[in-house]
C-alpha cells in the first residue's frame, strides 16, 4: 500500500462530514481510496476523489466542547459530530491509537448499527491501514466520531447457543412481515416477526476468542455469498451483511482477544437484523463462470461506484480464504445492480 496516495487522499477529504445531501447519504470516500490503493490502484484516486469531492458537505465547526467525563450524554447525538471529531482528534494524538480503540471499542460496540453500519466500516477501513502501512490516525478519529455520533442499539435478538452453523443459521432468519420504509422502522418490525428470537439463537456459540474470529469470518463469507441470491433486493442496504462483520474482522488484531466473541455476537446481531428486514425473497442467479479473481476488481474500479468498489474488496478476500467461486459471482452481480455513478448518487438496475 502506498502511504503517499492514500494519506494525501485522506487530508483532501478530512473537511467532510461524515454525510451529505439532504438525504444524509453516507461519506464513503476514505473508504472507497482505502481499497483502491490497497487493492494497487492508487493511480485511479485522484480522479476518483475529484469526482467525489463535490458531493460532500463540510463538517459543522463544533460550538461545545466533549470531555472524558461529559461523553456519556453526547452518545448517540448525531448533532454534535463536530465535537466528536474534535474530541477523537485529540485522544489519537495524544495516545496510542491502539490504546484508543482498545478503551473505545467496548463502548461503542452496542451501538454498532450506527450509520447502518457505517460507523464501524469506517473504523475498520482505518484500522486495515494502520495495521499494514502506517494509515492516518486522524482517518481513525472521524470513524470513531461516526460511530459516536450515531450510535444506535441493536435490536434484541437470541444469544447463540443452537447447532447451526454460521451460513445455515444466516438462511433460517425470517423475514419481517413489511419490508419497506426506512431501516429503524424495518428494526421495529423485529419484535413481533415469528421466530425471530429462536433463529438467532440457533447458532452454534463460538467458546474462544479464536472460534469467535474463524465463525465471524464465515459470516462476512455467508453475507457476501447471500448478496448474489438477495442483493436485488435492497442493493445497497444488502451489502453491509458482509462488509460490516469483515470491517469488525480487520479490527481484531488490533484489539485484545476478550473482545472478540462479544464483537462477533454484536456483528451476528446486527447482520441477522439487516438480513431480516432487507433480504426479501431469493431468485435464482446462474454464475458466471468467466469471473475471475484477476479481473473482478478490475470491473469494480472501472465501475468506480464506492459500495461496488468496497463489496467487492470484501469478496475478494473472502474468496481468498475459502476459493468459492460465488463470492466472485457476487461480486459481479453487484455491478448489474448499480449503475455507475451519476451526479452523486447510487443508481439500481
């Protein structure tokens, strides 16, 4: 990875928000650079960022100030990202970031659906960096400051203690009755969706912190292989069931090992939730057996549309490790299903 490109790319869009546009669409620029350099396309960022830069909003300028002891009654206030970035600006150049996201970590793990996930992608494209290159540990305090901001609680669901394996547990989770509206009305719709609580709880528990690593590797695998069956949809929502837990499994070097299985219980959490209240009705999808690895980034960053571009960094690895085909097949898939940027905006076949 090149530090020059990616660290350069960083400080052009460090004046953003975290979001943009009436909307509140998610700023996915640090992200979308990450992989790209990561993935040996440095040469394509700077245009890339060029394209991306005006859809951004700068970030507010903070009017209070958030402290080590006032931080508890910010969580969640997604007003105050202003103060949040400050204050993570601060603490990752005053410590080590490690020993930042180590004290920060299981605070904020509850409220990992912030920003449907965004929040801990974030963390987890920064962290990636940091682990193999140097990174920026600024890039890790906006992260943060997202995931602070928009906190939000998972809803609730079975602790594991079933037989199931990750993949057969993942299929099994009913759908709400109503799948449409935004994604806290979709949560709510939990509560009542028969056999919710029971599907959750069908899972086989991991018992050491390095089952819990091996199981949340199969959920990024079983996420991304789901897309290529049920990302039609919801083709945006449907991609975070596999980029969210692989973010979370980029941070585990970086955190001590009591933290893993709770990290993967909230991420199965969370996945089976998104699962539920997005997946809708597979369809048969025949795979295209011309996919290969040495060209299937090479589709996404010609693509150039940053969920395309992370999705299939993330299937990629997950081929990597497992050499499923379907995980290139989805990959592909995903470029049939959004277009190509056009003026800011995510567009679906």
């Amino acid at each position: 990875m090149s530090d020059d490109e990616l660290n350069e790319a960083y400080v052009r869009m460090h004046h953003a928000g975290p979001e943009w546009g009436e909307d509140r669409l998610t700023n996915h620029g640090p992200m979308a650079v990450e992989v790209l350099v990561r993935r040996g396309h440095a040469d394509r960022v700077p245009r890339w960022v060029d394209r991306y830069l005006p859809r951004l909003d700068d970030l507010p300028r903070a009017t209070t100030t958030i402290t080590d002891d006032s931080w508890p009654e910010a969580l969640g206030d997604e007003r105050r990202i202003a103060e949040w970035t400050d204050y993570f600006g601060r603490q990752v150049r005053e410590r080590p970031w490690r020993d930042v996201l180590e004290l920060w970590w299981p605070r904020l793990l509850p409220g990992i659906l912030a920003g449907t996930t965004h929040g801990v992608i974030r963390v987890g494209h920064a962290v990636r960096a940091l682990l193999r290159s140097g990174g920026s540990v600024t890039e890790l305090a906006h992260g943060l400051a997202l995931w602070a901001s928009r906190f939000q609680a998972l809803p609730g669901s079975g602790s594991p203690a079933g037989r199931l394996d990750v993949a057969t547990a993942l299929r099994r989770v009913p759908a709400v009755n109503v799948q449409d509206g935004p994604v806290a009305a979709r949560l709510a719709r939990l509560a009542g969706t028969p056999g919710w609580t029971e599907a959750t709880a069908a899972l086989r528990a991991p018992t050491t912190p390095l089952e819990a690593r091996d199981a949340l590797a199969q959920l990024v695998a079983a996420g991304t292989v789901q897309y290529l069956h049920h990302g039609h949809a919801s083709p945006i929502i449907l991609v975070h069931g596999a980029t969210a837990p692989n973010a979370v499994l980029h941070c585990l070097p970086a955190l001590p090992q009591d933290l893993w299985r709770p990290s993967f219980d909230a991420m199965w959490a969370t996945t089976s939730a998104l699962t539920a209240a997005y997946a809708g009705q597979p369809a048969f999808m025949t795979r295209d057996e011309t996919v290969d690895a040495a060209s299937v980034f090479e589709r996404a960053a010609d693509h150039g549309d940053e969920h395309v571009i992370k999705f299939t960094d993330t299937a990629l690895e997950v081929w990597e490790r497992t050499g499923d085909p379907a995980a290139l097949a989805a990959a592909a898939h995903i470029t049939t299903l959004v277009r190509p940027p056009s003026n800011g905006k995510e567009t679906f076949v």
